[in-house]
C-alpha cells in the first residue's frame, strides 16, 4: 500500500490524457487503459504494486462492475421483439463464426474442444457501445441499417449472458473446491438463479422505491450486487452473479429511477474500477509473443472479419441492400468488454494458456483502431445517409 496511491494517481491521468486522443479516432476512452496495460507488460517497474493482493482486488471490482452493467443494459423485452432479420442475421454471425473460430483455437493453439468453443461463442459477441457513436453522428441510427446494427448487438447480449454462465459452469467444475462437491458447486449457482428470479419477481415487497435521496438507492443496490458475487465466489463464479444482478435489478427497478442508477453505476464503474482492471488485463498479455508471431493475430482477425462480414453480407444484402450490409458486417466485427472478460477468467483459472490469451487481446486492439476508422470512411465516401440506409 505504500505507493499504490501514487501509482493509481498516475494511472488515471494517463488514461485520461489518452482518452483524449483515442477519442479522436472514436475509440472508448476506456481503452487508453488497456494500452497502458500492454505498455507496463513489456516494462513494467511497479510488479511489487501490480502483483500486490489490493491491486488485483480492485480490478476485480472493475470486472464484476462492468459484468452488472452489460446485465443491467439488457432489456428482455427489447429482445424478444427483435424482428426475423436481426434474430437470423445475429444467429447465423454466432453460428459461423463460433464454428470456424473454434476450429481454428483447437487447431493452433491446441485448446481442448469445449473451452475452444466457449472462446470462440465469447469473441463473436458484438459491442454496439463503440458503434452507438459513429451512427449518431452520421444520423444512422433511426434507419433500418442503424437499427440492424443494434439489434444484432442488443441480441447478442443474450447470447454473452449464455457465455458467462456456461463459463462460470465449466470453471466450477474444472477448478474444483476442497469443500464443496459438484451437487453443492450446482447448488451454489442455482441459488443464484433463484435469487434473481426472486428480485425479479417480488422486487415490490423487497425494494419499496421510497427513497427520496437516489445515493441510499444505490447503496442497496450495491449490497445486492455483492451478495450476488460473494454467493459467486463460493464456486469461482462471482462473474456470473454480478452479471445476474444486474439482469434482476435492471427489469425491478422503475423506469423513471432507471436513468438515475445507471448514471451512479456507471460513474463508480468507469470512473474508478473499471480502468484497473482494463490495465490488469494488458499486464497479463505476453508482449515477447506478439511481436515473435505477428502473424497469428493476422490470421485470427482474418477469419472473424471474414466470417462475420460474408455470413451477414449474404443474410441481408436483399433487405439493405449490398453497400448496407458491407457496412453491416463491418460494423459487428468491433468486440469490446464481455470477451475480454471471459477471456481473462479463462486465463486466470489457467484454462487457456497465455498466448491464446495475447492473441486474442491483440486482436481485439486492431479492431478498436481499424474499424472505427474505415467505418467513418466508408460511410462518406459510399455517401450513405439516413434516406438511403
């Protein structure tokens, strides 16, 4: 604890500074963080505060924060009124892409099948808040293209809620606890479940909503949130319950109170947890490898583009029309907070061996600094405006 104050000092004011500048190329500032991670993890003179119990906690906090705010944006009604384009477009996205993806995990890497899979179905999600920028400011989001776009990706949230259980599954299982069994591990997530089901059910009798003051509001709501991960954690599956409780408390809360937390939550998240543990992510990549075998993260951001772009190119070239759906498939190539996740705790569970994990994080970076980008580019130079998406 002696310099960690300092250290964290300086590591928010460079995130901040290169915030400002990633921001310009309409990338998440959020990701200044993750580059500084890769930068200690090719020099890093602070590992007695970088390996130190208290830092990896905090960014733990950052991943259970952003886990109860991918749960806490999903609107199971939004979903299950998506129209036939998004849910066959968005099924057959997951589909090809977890099919080649895998294959090509198992083959390079020599990853078993099942967490071949499972990393493969997590690194085909879709991460719409990167997007939800670019087609505000070319007025692209009331359109049907617009709508296409963030369908797929509201859609696709259902499918990261899928992952992170049948993750949070298989690590329980694998791993293996000293004092517990597998009835009393599946007992232990099922008590989750109902937990959720409970707010959710009976959030009336449990939570009032008689607060004036919306900070005692949210102070609840974070007991609940660490209830959810400390049930979690008897079983290593305090990423699951974060992620329940923002799904439970998300359909509880009263839509005129809903602004209000998200406003608290997301301060408290991305304003102090959760650039922690985007560094704590880039510390774990293995820069030595990445520059050794440049190729790999080549040939991996080949077939997810490739696989993405042809399966939704020939899904909705009829209904878009052929520049749409280029644009389309560009635009759900862009990933961002829930594969991360998964990712790193496949890693830290020792499930996935460090260079799959350096790949695919760099990866990940390429498409935050190219498709933005080339998006923004396409858009002008086909002259694709609101009349015509």
């Amino acid at each position: 604890m002696d310099h960690l104050l300092l250290f964290l000092a300086g590591l928010f004011f460079l995130v901040y500074l290169g915030g400002l500048l990633l921001e310009k190329f309409r990338i998440p500032w959020i990701f200044a963080a993750l580059l500084l991670g890769l930068g200690l993890a090719a020099y890093n003179p602070f590992t007695s505060i970088t390996s130190a119990p208290t830092f990896e906690f905090l960014a733990q906090l950052g991943m259970y924060f952003l886990l109860f705010i991918i749960g806490f944006e999903i609107d199971l009604k939004e979903i299950l009124g998506s129209n036939n384009l998004v849910l066959k477009t968005t099924a057959a996205v997951i589909l090809a892409e977890s099919f080649f993806g895998s294959i090509l995990i198992h083959f390079v890497f020599g990853t078993p099948w099942p967490i071949s899979v499972l990393v493969a179905t997590s690194f085909s999600t879709v991460g719409e808040a990167v997007l939800l920028p670019i087609l505000d400011e070319f007025k692209l989001t009331k359109t049907k293209l617009g709508q296409t776009i963030l369908g797929i990706g509201v859609l696709d949230d259902l499918v990261e809620v899928i992952t992170v259980i049948v993750a949070s599954f298989f690590i329980s299982s694998e791993v293996g606890h000293g004092d517990l069994n597998i009835s009393g591990n599946l007992l232990t997530l099922l008590s989750l479940f109902v937990l959720a089901f409970v707010i959710f059910r009976f959030h009336k009798k449990i939570i009032p909503f008689k607060y004036k003051d919306i900070s005692a509001l949210f102070l609840l709501l974070i007991f609940i949130m660490f209830v959810f991960v400390g049930i979690g954690q008897f079983v290593d599956a305090g990423a699951l319950g974060a992620l329940l409780a923002g799904v439970a408390l998300k359909n509880a809360i009263p839509p005129k109170l809903l602004s209000f937390i998200d406003s608290e939550v997301r301060t408290m998240a991305y304003g102090l947890f959760a650039p922690i543990f985007f560094v704590w992510v880039g510390l774990e990549t293995d820069i030595g490898y990445l520059v050794q075998f440049p190729l790999l993260i080549l040939l991996v951001m080949a077939m997810s583009n490739s696989t993405k772009m042809i399966t939704s190119y020939f899904m909705t070239r009829k209904e878009i029309g052929k520049k749409n759906a280029l644009i389309l498939g560009m635009s759900i190539t862009v990933k961002f907070s829930t594969s991360i996740v998964i990712i790193k705790l496949l890693l830290d569970k020792g499930l996935i061996h460090e260079q799959l994990y350096s790949v695919l994080i760099g990866t990940m970076i390429l498409f935050k600094f190219i498709i933005p980008v080339l998006l923004s580019y396409l858009i002008k130079k086909w002259k694709i405006s609101p009349e015509k998406a």
